[in-house]
C-alpha cells in the first residue's frame, strides 16, 4: 500500500503576523496603536502565547514597536508604508540555469567548514549534507555553488530527486520543513582556485559572492547555499512593492 503524505499547515503564529502587517500597510489601525494582546487573542481564537509569537515577526521586521506600558505602536518606518518582495523568488532573485552540474554530494564531517558549523550551531562531530555544484546557461558555467542542509532534514529527499529541484524545494515537500524567511546577503569577492578552475577564470578574479540562508518557522537555519557568480554572466534584480497606507499595491 503506498504511503500517502499531508501538507503541514502553515504555523497560526505566521498567519496572524501576515494578517496584521496586511492591516498595518492599508492603515486599519490609522497608522498608531495596535489592539491589545487580550482583543487579539478573542478575534483570533488563539492563546497569548501564539499572539506574542506573532507580534514579535512584526517586531523583527521592524513594523511595530514593544514596550511595557506602553503597547503595541506600528513604528515611524512603517508609517510610510511597507518595501516588500512580492514573492520569495522576488527576494532572492531567481536563477534560471539550463543545466546542474553537481560534483558532489555527501555527508561531511562539519569540522570541514568552520563558517557553517557556526551558522547552524553545530558541535564537533557533527556532520552536515554537502552538495557542490556548477550552474550553467548555454553550456556556460557562471556560478559556482556549496549548499548545506541538515542532515536530518536532507535525508528524507530521495538520492533519485536530488539535482531535479532546488534542495529548499525538496525540503518542503519530503521533510515538511516550510522556509519562512530568507537571509541574502551580496557582496564582492575573490574566486579561490577551486571556484576559478570551474567558473573559467583567473584565481583571484572579481566575483559576486551572494549567501542565502532559508529559516524555519521557529526562525531556526536549515539550508545554506553559498554561491560565487561570474558577474560577466550573471546579473542580479530585484523588484520590490511599495506597500503605502491606504492604497493598494
């Protein structure tokens, strides 16, 4: 008999605190005060617990401000409106290769990549899934690319699935691990010999280095890729929405 799989409900917390920036951007609470966490926990049906939860999203992102005494105030920032990407591939641009060349992919002693045992919180010991790749357009390698995954969450893809989706994909759909924010960060640097011998050019050559870190919904890191782009081959974009009070998108 073959197995049939749920999808996991998207955790409550991040509906209520995608409901309320909603309401934050088309100005309901006329740009002031949010209601209080007892009026927010009847409308919602939900506990104190799961209404802090999600107003501190809000709080992360910068929307409102918290403090004892003194409530729930939507901040001077928001106010103005909203930047947002309309969509995670919005935010971290997307990549269109015609081709994956994967060199490798294995389990790996974490000790091997120092910045990554830091960025997971994993001890000495430890081992962490490793995939290396070429990504190619026109049968033209422009990025050279390490992702890493917990191990716990990365076996439950299938070996036959691996390089037919994005890993984060995957993810979502056999380990029911649903990214909920994305941390990119870009910035130049130098290819070393590995990425320069793969990507055609000189050791030492300008490159885009671009980090992508995907969190849970407990904002706990579970994927990183870690990409060195010939710039020559690759541009980066990113379009963003300028939600204002009061108007649509």
């Amino acid at each position: 008999m073959a197995a049939t799989t749920t999808a996991k409900r998207r955790p409550i917390h991040r509906e209520i605190a995608d409901e309320l920036r909603q309401r934050i951007a088309a100005d309901v609470y006329h740009g002031a005060e949010l209601p209080r966490e007892l009026s927010l926990m009847e409308e919602f049906g939900v506990s104190r617990h799961t209404i802090r939860t999600a107003l501190q999203h809000l709080v992360n992102d910068g929307i409102i401000e918290r403090r004892a005494g003194s409530g729930t105030k939507v901040t001077e920032r928001a106010k103005g409106g909203i930047w947002a990407a309309g969509s995670l591939s919005n935010l971290i641009g997307e990549f269109t290769p015609d081709q994956y060349l994967t060199l490798s992919i294995r389990e790996e002693a974490i000790e091997n990549f120092p910045q990554a045992a830091a960025l997971f919180g994993l001890e000495p010991g430890s081992r962490i899934f490793h995939v290396l790749r070429i990504l190619m357009l026109n049968d033209l390698p422009y990025a050279f690319v390490n992702i890493f995954a917990l191990n716990e969450a990365a076996r439950r893809v299938p070996e036959s699935e691996l390089g037919v989706k994005p890993l984060v994909n995957l993810i979502e759909q056999y380990a029911k691990v649903r990214p909920a924010r994305v941390r990119q960060i870009a910035s130049a640097s130098s290819a070393d010999d590995q990425a320069a011998r793969q990507l055609g050019v000189k050791a030492g050559s300008a490159v885009l280095h671009l980090q992508r870190t995907y969190f849970d919904s407990d904002g706990r890191p579970f994927l990183h890729v870690d990409l060195l782009c010939r710039p020559d081959r690759y541009q980066h974009v990113m379009d963003f929405v300028h939600e204002t009070p009061g108007k649509p998108a």
